[in-house]
C-alpha cells in the first residue's frame, strides 16, 4: 500500500521536536511533510496568508493528523486546520506526543483533547467522533514504538471513518 499524503498539526513552539519524531519515522508519504524553514517562513505571513496556505495543503492530503501536546487545543491554527480538514471532509486522527521526549530529554503533562472544542455540523462534539490516541506506555522510547506501530492504522481508520461525524 502506498503510503499516504498527511497534514500534521500541531503547536509548532512546543512540539516541533516530538512532531519531527512522528514524521520521520517513514510511515507516510514524505510529500505529506513540510520542512522547519517552510513553516518559519508562513509564519511570518499575514493570517490571511497563513490560511490560504493551510487550505493549499489540507486540499491536497488525504488525512489531518493532530499531534496532541500539552496546550495544542488552545491554539488558534490548529483549531482552523481541523476545522478546514472536517469541512473538506478528509480524515482526522489525533496522537498524544506528551510522552515523547523533546529536545531537551523532557516530557510533558497531556493536553486536552482538541476535537472537544470543535462541533460538528449537528452540534455535536468532534471529540465523540474522531479517534484521539493515546499510547498507554509511560517511556518516551517505548510511546515512539508504540506510535511507530499503530499510526498508519490510526490515519486509515481516521479516512474510512471521514464523513461519519
């Protein structure tokens, strides 16, 4: 099978390190990825401009992954990036990162769920809906073998599951 083309979303300050960890463990397309000097320089954009290129490449992936750290549901981008995947209807999964380690060695409290917030277009809550993992282990080694075995699983389940919620 053919490995998929993802957004990720996560808080870029906090979590650049841990969602790098993700990424690069091969297990999706590497067209799906975007380098660190590409998000410095979006950031520096208008938000105007920053939403236009969040749309530009949520249109062209498959699935929205959400990599869930201590205050990723608080962030504005990364509610307007599952908002954009839910009304473009493609897959959404989120993975807990507060067990992986940053760059310094440290882990961090979870987060809330950012799906929580979000409702659908019943009023219903995404977070009934969409899949946020969470791996049971405790060591950040062991949560990266644990992400590394389940996230193609979790982002084809989050496609076949797009348009239930």
């Amino acid at each position: 099978m053919a490995k998929r083309q993802v957004f990720f979303s996560f808080e870029y300050n906090k979590d650049v390190w841990r969602a790098s960890q993700i990424r690069n463990m091969g297990k999706v397309s590497n067209s799906s990825t975007f380098s660190d000097n590409d998000w410095e320089e979006v950031k520096e954009k208008t938000d105007s401009k920053i939403k236009e290129w969040i749309d530009e490449q949520i249109a062209l992936r498959s699935c929205l992954v959400v990599l869930v750290g201590k205050t990723t549901s608080s962030r504005k981008w990364v509610k307007y990036e599952i908002e954009k995947a839910y009304e473009l209807g493609k897959g959404i999964v989120g993975v807990y990162v507060h067990g992986l380690k940053d760059s310094q060695g440290n882990q961090t409290d979870q987060g809330s769920n950012p799906f929580y917030s979000l409702l659908n277009k019943d009023g219903k809550r995404l977070s009934n809906f969409i899949t946020c993992y969470e791996s049971p282990y405790k060591s950040s080694k062991y949560v990266y073998d644990d992400i590394e075995s389940k996230i193609e699983e979790l982002i084809e389940n989050a496609i076949d599951d797009r348009g239930t919620y």
